[in-house]
C-alpha cells in the first residue's frame, strides 16, 4: 500500500486523493472477502484434522461459492453505485471526476481478488504459511514491479493494471500449488 501510494502521489495531488478514495473501496472489499478466506481457514483446518477428504472439498465448495457470489455483487455495487460511494467520500469535484476515471479497476478487482483472497484461506487453513509467503514474493518482484516499470507510461491506469495483475497472479501461483499444499496436509486430490 505504502508503494502503491507513492507511485501514485508521483501522478500528482487529484490522482493521489482519488486513488486514496478508490483503495478504501478496495480495503472495504477486501475485508468483506477476507470473511470467506477466514470461514475456509477454519473449515479447511477442521477437515484436515479429521483427515477428511470430502470436508476439505466441501470446505472449499462452500467458501468459494459465497465469496464469488459476494465478488460478484461487489462488481455490480461499484459499478452500478460506484459514483454515488465516491461522492459519499468527498464532495470536491476535481477529485471525484479523477476517480471515475480509474473506478474501473475497483469495479474488476473483486473477480480478481477473491481467488487470492480465499485461496489465503486455504493456505492458512493447511498450515502452508511458507507457500503463501513465496507466491506473495512472486507476484511481487516478478509480476507487479517489472509490470508498473513497464507501464510507467500508462501512469494510473499502469499502476492500477500492475496491481490487478499482481492479485492474479497471487491467486494463480496459489492454484498451481494447491495440488501439492493438499498433497501435504495429508488430502489426496
């Protein structure tokens, strides 16, 4: 976040407001997300201490239900309200135009996000602290901050684009271990 904002204060005094404003929204998803993430850490470490194969997918089914239907309705909120939860934020004109600018991206994040988000869950459920720790370092220095670099010349929308893709990328790197982190909970996929 620390970063995110000072990329985004280079952009100038509007785009660092707006992004403060579009981040909250952002946090308040995330949050509400995390609450599926939290539910899955729960229900994954129950089954995997019964060493039951059938309530870790069931685990999984119900978590990840909720949490799309959840994204999905935080997708039609900021887009269908989005300008309404802005202007709830601030009443300054300039920095409410700049944040319809970028509303796009919050608008598409809660489909990215919530795939890291609850595969956090089941990484926290499985005790796979580690793991996690090393997809986060991935999309980190190998997605997010060659990507901003690159796109420097897109400025917000670049940095915006970068974080996107570094949420997917903590979800997908997550997935392509998720075979092997149930593997050494003891559940066979």
């Amino acid at each position: 976040l620390a970063f995110f904002t000072a990329q985004g204060a280079r952009f100038g005094d509007l785009v660092l407001a707006a992004n403060a404003i579009l981040f909250n929204m952002q946090t308040f998803m995330a949050y509400a997300l995390d609450g599926f993430a939290h539910a899955a850490e729960a229900l994954v470490g129950k089954a995997i201490g019964s060493r039951s194969r059938s309530g870790y997918f069931a685990a999984l089914k119900a978590s990840a239900i909720w949490a799309v239907v959840a994204s999905i309705l935080f997708v039609a909120c900021y887009g269908f309200a989005g300008d309404w939860i802005i202007g709830l934020m601030t009443d300054i004109e300039p920095v409410r135009q700049t944040a319809l600018e970028y509303l796009i991206w919050i608008v598409m994040l809660p489909l990215v996000s919530v795939w890291s988000f609850l595969l956090d869950g089941v990484y926290v459920g499985t005790t796979r602290a580690a793991e996690m720790r090393n997809t986060m370092l991935f999309s980190t220095f190998l997605v997010f901050l060659p990507i901003w670099y690159l796109l420097l010349p897109l400025e917000n929308h670049g940095l915006w684009l970068a974080f996107t893709l570094f949420m997917a990328a903590r979800a997908i790197t997550m997935a392509l271990l998720f075979r092997t982190i149930s593997r050494r909970s003891g559940i066979e996929v």
